[in-house]
C-alpha cells in the first residue's frame, strides 16, 4: 500500500520526444516535460547519448568521478554527483508509464561542459575513450547552446504547442472580463478629434463611419497582446445588422483596460504633434519599433 503511494506521487511526463541533434554524429537523447512543468532528460538516454555504457547513473557516476574530469565539474554538478553516488536520485514515472532517472536541463549541459573544458585544456593527453566521449559531450552542448535546451524539449515532445495555448489563456484571463462591463466611455473625444484632423475629414461628434472602427482596431486594438482582439471579436460579435451589440473595450478586465488607456494617451500625444495622418503613422511605427516608410522633402530642390 505504501508503495502505491510513493509512485502517485512521482512526477509523471506529459509529454515526450527523441530529440536528433541533427548531425552526423547520431546522437538522439529521450526528453519529457512533466506534471510540475520540469523539463528533463533521461539520464540513461543522456549517457548513451555520450557513449558511456554500463547504466544510467553507473556510467555516468564512474565517467564523472575520474580524476581527468573531476577538477572541471561546477560546484551544482559536483552537488548533483554526490546524490548520484549515494543513490538518492529520484525516480520520475514516463509518459507510459515506466519509471526513469531524471536529469534537468541544466545539469546536462554543465556535464557536457566539464568534458568540453577538459577537452580544450587536456588535449593530447587525454586517451582515444576520453577524447571521444568529449567530443561527444562537446557536439551536444554546441547544438542546445544554438537552440536552448528547454525549447529543443518543447518542440520534440509537442508541447510548445500546449505551451503557446496555456501562456494565451493566461494573457486572456487577465486582459478580458468574464461577464459584460458596464458602458463607460473608455475613448476621449480628443482620440477622434485629433483622428479626424489627420484625415482631414469633418468632425462631427458621435457619428462615425465604420472607417474609423477599423482604423481603431488596426491602432488601437491590435497593439493590446496577440489574441485580445481575437477573443473580443469572438465575444462580441456583429448581429445580423452587421453592428456589434457592445463596445469591446466592455470586455476588457482592469489589465487590459489600463493597457488600452496607455496605449490611447501615447496615440494622442502623436496626434497632436503630427501635421497628417501620414507622420503619425510614422511616429507611431517608430515608437513601436516597428518598420515605417520614409518620406523626402524635396521642396529644398525645387
């Protein structure tokens, strides 16, 4: 009965890949990423991936424990090493259900950077074994260093994709309401004002033509995250009249209200200081980081 206890209690992978490091060498490492959103290799995966053979934590304890390699180990590694060679490291459940021995992310790489170091400082001396498993240790530390090792986990387990859609219901919890807000008006008069004279169009109060609705989405709307105008559009949508019942800024949650408040201050504030739509949309491209077309004066050459 204890037994069955302790297992519930391992973490268990919710996802998992063979990660190719996508040269010559054929080296490919199992990866997972678990319930408590730990990112992990195999450990015995991780050692034959370096060609130390002999078993999971046995291979690499006795690889690890040489004297050619030891002066090399950051202090986390040597740490880790130490739990390694009492046994007293975890046992972690795969996503079928067969239990393995974890290893973080950042544990392989400092492993695989003490064998890059001793590599580089050793050289000739090391012998033909040695030399090899650096080599290796050295291929894997140069293709995660390019890529992360935490993204490379992401994307062969396909949990980047579950990631992307946990982060945007995050975002959009926090940006839009769960029940309809009451209408406040949300947009000053001197947003339009301002949008009207830059457009050169007369200004006449309320009455606005579904030009401006676009226009205030493309610089409104669609600088709050990606995905807030999505959900607002999906909330909120046109009836069959083709009009749309609320406003949006009605959904948006204290988060995106005040990000839509900024957003409107910093537009007008390049409202004024513009003479046409054309510089404010320079201006405003510009403080966006974003690329904008230059305009040149050639009156100088007339």
């Amino acid at each position: 009965m204890c037994e069955v206890i302790i297992l519930e209690q391992r973490p268990k992978a919710t996802h998992s890949g063979l990660w190719d490091i996508g040269n010559e060498s054929g080296i490919s490492v199992q990866c997972y990423v678990m319930d408590n959103g730990e990112r992990v290799l195999s450990l015995r995966g991780s050692s034959r991936a370096m060609g130390l053979v002999g078993g999971g934590s046995t291979a690499m304890v006795r690889s690890l424990s040489s004297r050619w390699i030891s002066q090399y180990l950051s202090e986390e590694l040597r740490q880790w090493l130490s739990l390694a060679s009492r046994n007293e490291l975890p046992e972690y459940i795969s996503d079928k259900g067969k239990k393995f021995t974890p290893i973080e992310a950042s544990t392989f790489m400092d492993i695989c950077k003490a064998y890059s170091d001793a590599m580089i400082e050793e050289g000739d001396s090391l012998s033909d074994k040695q030399l090899k498993t650096a080599e290796r240790a050295y291929a894997i530390m140069v293709a995660f260093a390019k890529l992360g090792l935490v993204a490379i986990i992401d994307e062969v387990t396909g949990y980047q994709d579950e990631r992307d859609r946990n982060e945007l219901q995050k975002i959009l919890e926090k940006y839009i309401s769960a029940e309809l807000i009451p209408w406040t008006k949300r947009f000053p008069d001197e947003f339009y004002k301002q949008m009207f004279r830059l457009k050169g169009w007369e200004y006449r109060g309320r009455a606005k033509s579904p030009l401006v609705g676009k226009l205030t989405n493309e610089y409104v709307y669609n600088y709050l995250p990606e995905g807030i105008l999505e959900e607002l559009r999906r909330k909120n949508p046109k009836n069959i009249s083709g009009n749309r019942n609320s406003r949006h800024h009605q959904y948006l949650a204290d988060t995106g209200a005040k990000h839509l408040d900024n957003l409107l201050q910093q537009e007008m504030a390049l409202m004024k200081a513009s003479d046409d739509w054309a510089e404010f949309d320079r201006l405003f491209k510009k403080s966006m980081g974003e690329p904008y077309q230059l305009t040149i004066d050639n009156s100088a050459n007339k």
